[in-house]
C-alpha cells in the first residue's frame, strides 16, 4: 500500500510541476557575468551549536554517520 502512496505521490507532483512550467511566462534575462565575487572566509564551517541545543539533539560526526 505504501507503494501505491508512493507511486501517486510521485506522478502527482510531476505533473503539478509539468502544468506550472506550462502556464509560466517566461522573460529574458541578463547572461552578463556577475563582477563582484561573493567574499568568503578561508576557512568555515557548519556550526552545529544552535541547532543541537535548540532541539536537544546530539549529532553524529560524518565518519559515525557512514558506520550507520
């Protein structure tokens, strides 16, 4: 039964997205490249901190997360 779920859920929103693209006007844009590059820190990472104390979760490190 899931599958079925699945499947209709599937074919469902292809086809919402097959009419939406359909009945879209579409305009021209620039293909001008941008000439300010976006500033980016030499070194950055993904701060985990706010999401784990807000949900009071504990978030396994990738090389954990492969193991599973």
């Amino acid at each position: 039964m899931q599958d079925n779920i699945q499947t209709l859920l599937s074919k469902l929103s292809i086809q919402i997205i097959f009419l939406s693209l359909l009945h879209k006007k579409s305009s021209r844009i620039s293909i001008q490249p941008i000439s300010t590059p976006a500033k980016r820190p030499k070194y950055s990472v993904l701060d985990k901190t706010k999401i784990k104390s807000t949900l009071g979760i504990q978030i396994k490190s990738w090389k954990e997360r492969l193991k599973a």
